[in-house]
C-alpha cells in the first residue's frame, strides 16, 4: 500500500476532516478529537493516562510514541513529512 505525501497543511487539513491519516510507515496523525474518542479504548493503563487536549494534532507510531503537534509550521511535523 502506498502511503499519500502530504505538505504539512496538506496533512492538517486531512487529519482535521479524517480524524487520523497515515503520514509515514507505521506513523500517524491524528486530530485531538479523534485521539480524545479513541483513548478510552485504549488496553495500555500509561496511554490512557497521556493529557490529548493539550495540542490539536497529535502524531502517534506503532510502537507507541506520541509527539504534540501544534500545527502546520510544527517543526516535528514538518520533519516527519520531510523523512516520509
């Protein structure tokens, strides 16, 4: 499956209307809505325990790493896109 290369407002605007993209392997983007709905699912007691409100995007990975993103001029999102 071949992953969509985004800019970063590219990626804003995506995660913002889809709720979560993939914006790398294995690496994703979610809107703090999203993030917020999904996080009482979640089976790991310490990912329950991460504060989502305090940033509107959040980028997440599989083995489970969560970076705030602030928006579009967000250095480590402009890094993740630039290494996609």
């Amino acid at each position: 499956m071949t992953i969509k290369t985004y800019t970063p407002a590219e990626a804003i605007q995506a995660a913002q209307a889809e709720g979560c993209i993939e914006i790398a392997a294995g690496v994703h983007l979610s809107s703090q809505e999203n993030i917020v709905a999904d996080q009482d699912d979640w089976s790991v007691e310490g990912d329950q325990m991460h504060d989502f409100t305090k940033a509107p995007y959040w980028i997440t990975t599989n083995d489970g790493q969560v970076q705030p993103i602030y928006g579009m001029d967000d250095k480590d999102l402009i890094d993740v896109l630039a290494n996609a």
